[in-house]
C-alpha cells in the first residue's frame, strides 16, 4: 500500500479520535494489557511489525504476535505500557514511535484485557531482540493482509467443550498469524 505517512497519520487518527483509553487499574479483572500495532514504511509499501515469541517464554510459545504485555505498576497508562513492552521485547526507543490512536480493547481467554496502541516506527529500525522472549520479527505487507485470500475463519477450542472462530492467515515467509494478533490486524488495517 502505497501513501505517505501524513496520510496514513491522518485516516488512523481520524478513524480512532472517539477511542478513549481505558485507566490503568491493575487490581481489575481481567488483567490489563497492551500491545503495540507498529506500521512501518520499507521500500516504499506500509508493512505491520510482529514478533515471534521463542519457546523459552510461558506463554504462547513460537507464536506470532505484537510486541506488547501486562500493565506493571510503574506504568502510568496502557500507552506506556505498550512502549515499555516494544523497547524491552524489540530495542525500539520510544522517541522512534508514533502514537495515532488505540482500538477498542479486547478479552483474552487468558483473563487479559488487551488495549492495542497503533502507531508508526520510524524505519530502518536498529532492533535489539530481547533473547529470552523474542525469537525474530516478521514485516508482514499492509496489502497483503488485506487480501481476502489470505485468511480465514476456522474454530479454535480452547476448553472441552468450548470453541470460538478465530482469524487464520495463510502462512507468510513460513510463519502461521492467527487468533488475537491476526484479529487486532485486521481491526487495524481495515482503516485503510
């Protein structure tokens, strides 16, 4: 997808001004969380930021997702817990990142609520992998995810007897996008 970042900056900020971002309670249920949905330019074509997780971390190993996770207690909003989680999953500084707005947040099965942060990160990027939790990140093009062939909807049981429809992609570069990331990417992108 081809536009200059003014007006990618535009549609988003236009699209999610009526969003409020929710207070950070941390004595809630379900526990708050935030991820970063990071839009970056590369030769010349919007592309979206993931990462995959190693197997080393507790949960969801391997998978691809958004850098992000749970509110701590010295974060003074979901916003900077969205940038604390980029700088010490990926290496990225929060003076590279830009705010445009956030999604409606989203309940996991995990008991977390999740606030996804959009924004845009300046790029070429020098990224500093946090070893332990991230294995690699994966540029996925804004028009490629776009694409209707490209992703489906299929069940997912996460309980006996209990199953939802989750998004699937296609695989990309070998990697499988789906559930909460693929979902929050679609809720992104279809601004555009």
């Amino acid at each position: 997808m081809k536009m200059e970042a003014t007006e990618l900056q535009q549609k988003m900020r236009h699209a999610l001004q009526g969003n409020p971002i929710p207070s950070l309670n941390q004595s809630i249920k379900p526990q708050p969380a935030a991820v970063l949905v990071p839009f970056v330019k590369k030769d010349d074509e919007w592309h979206l930021l993931f990462t995959k997780r190693t197997n080393g971390v507790a949960k969801h190993q391997g998978e691809i997702s958004f850098p992000g996770g749970a509110a701590e207690k010295d974060d003074h909003n979901l916003i900077e817990t969205a940038i604390r989680e980029t700088r010490e999953e990926i290496g990225v500084p929060g003076s590279q990142i830009t705010i445009l707005g956030v999604l409606e947040p989203v309940p996991t099965i995990s008991n977390y609520c999740v606030l996804p942060v959009v924004s845009i990160v300046e790029w070429p990027q020098r990224l500093v992998l946090n070893q332990t939790e991230v294995e690699d990140i994966l540029l996925v093009p804004v028009d490629w995810l776009k694409d209707k062939n490209n992703w489906y909807e299929d069940d997912f049981f996460y309980e006996p007897g209990k199953h939802k429809k989750v998004i699937h992609y296609r695989n990309f570069e070998g990697e499988h996008l789906w559930g909460i990331t693929a979902l929050l990417a679609q809720n992104a992108i279809r601004y555009l």
